[in-house]
C-alpha cells in the first residue's frame, strides 16, 4: 500500500507512508509531469511492515510530481503537488 504524501500540497518537505504485506525489495522513485526520473528515495530489500520516508523538494520548482512504489510486480503511483 502506498499512502497519499501528507501533507498535500507540500512546501518543501512531505512525507511517505507505504506498508508491504511480505519481505520484498522495494523501489520508491519520484517523477515530474513528463516522466521524467527526479530521485531514487529507496532501491532497497524490506521486511514486512510499515515505512515513513521523506521527501525534501527544496531545489525543484513548483509542479506536480508522482511517487510510485514498486514492488516486484505490484506498482502504485501517487500524485503529489509541490507549492512554493
């Protein structure tokens, strides 16, 4: 499960929470409007459990940008948007 960013809209920091049902590796990116790859926060394997992971925007520009957790063949992507 990917939970939506809180707070939403940020400035510049937000937080996310995801939780995983088993011992698997997780990979959390964030992309701007147009695909393109922003930041890795997590390329990592996790046991089972809940996580908070920030998510700190100070040198990117006002927009909208997307979280997607991956998780072997499992994908969620969550829309974010970035006010300052």
């Amino acid at each position: 499960i990917l939970y939506q960013n809180y707070p939403n809209p940020f400035n510049p920091v937000t937080e996310i929470q995801y939780s995983i049902s088993a011992d698997k590796l997780v990979e959390i990116k964030i992309f701007d409007l147009l695909g393109k790859e922003i930041n890795v926060l997590t390329n990592e394997f996790k046991k089972a459990g809940s996580y908070n992971i920030k998510f700190n925007a100070t040198n990117l520009p006002s927009g909208i940008y997307f979280c997607r957790l991956k998780t072997g063949e499992e994908m969620k992507t969550t829309k974010m948007i970035l006010l300052k």
